[in-house]
C-alpha cells in the first residue's frame, strides 16, 4: 500500500473539509464530472492502494445487509436468518439492518473477510467511486472521505484536475 493508514488519517484532517466542500459544490451547480475521468481515477486509486491492507471500512463502518444478504450469509454460517439476525444484527433509526458492533465480526486478525466471496451487496460496492456519476453518489462520498484512503484518493485527484483545469481556463 503506498501509504499507511496513519498517514491517510493525517492528509485526510488535512484537506476532509476542503474535499467536502468541493462536493457539495459539484452537486449544488449540477457539474457533472467526464465519467471516463471518473472510472479512470477511480482504477488509479486501486492501483495504488490494498483494500485488504487497511480495511478500515471493516473497522469502523458497518454495511448495510439486504434480506438476500441475510439469507445467503446466514445459510453459509449455519443459522436460520432469524438466528443470525438476533446474534449480529440491529437497525438503524432509519430502518436499515447493520451489524450491532464493529468492527465487522467477520474481520479477520489478517484485515481478510472470512465471507469474501458472499459478502453483503453493499461490501461488494464500497466505495461506491466505481460508478460513472461521481456526484451521484455524493452522500456516500462525504462520509467515506473520512474514513476510505480510496475515497479520499479518486476525490482528491479530481479535486486537483478541476482546480488545475479551472486556473488555466481563467488564464484564456
């Protein structure tokens, strides 16, 4: 990984609110970034850093299960969907069902998902920078900035291109 969770969790106090700020901005004047640029810094981001590695997400978020999540997991550890439900899981005031602790209890010392290959949907999806439309999803954006070195990375660069883009822009 090219840098270490310790020296993301500075850049990130460093610049979170200025990040932040740049995505409220992106959505509140509908700019839509070039998805290309988007799916581009996007791979560049898993390039360069090993979710495995950090699994900070694991740490200190928790994902969102879907009943299809809760059937297939429970099956897979050997529990009816109830069972597995009053041992792991609680809801939000929202309504959604998370795990009731962190970090995930299916975390394992190696910073390895013991379910990898039947984790839940939004495990699958996280960090949601994958996706064409950066401000799209922008709620989870904001949040993730804080806690995912991806996140923060594919921002970032973006961040960066569009200053960069609008400085030479200003200068014709």
């Amino acid at each position: 990984m090219y840098q270490t969770l310790r020296s993301f969790k500075l850049r990130m106090r460093k610049n979170l609110l200025r990040y932040r700020r740049f995505l409220k901005y992106l959505e509140r004047n509908n700019i839509r970034i070039a998805p290309k640029e988007v799916i581009k810094q996007n791979a560049e981001a898993f390039r360069k850093i090993d979710c495995g590695q950090c699994a900070n997400c694991c740490k200190v978020m928790t994902p969102v299960y879907t009943f299809p999540d809760i059937t297939r997991i429970a099956a897979h550890v050997g529990m009816t969907d109830l069972e597995y439900a009053d041992k792991y899981l609680g809801k939000t005031k929202e309504g959604d069902i998370i795990n009731r602790k962190r970090p995930c209890h299916f975390l394992g010392k190696n910073n390895r998902c013991s379910i990898y290959e039947i984790r839940p949907s939004s495990c699958r999806n996280f960090p949601y920078t994958h996706r064409k439309n950066l401000t799209g999803n922008n709620r989870s954006h904001l949040q993730n900035l804080e806690y995912c070195p991806i996140t923060f990375e594919v921002v970032e660069s973006i961040y960066k291109k569009y200053e960069l883009e609008k400085k030479v822009g200003d200068r014709s």
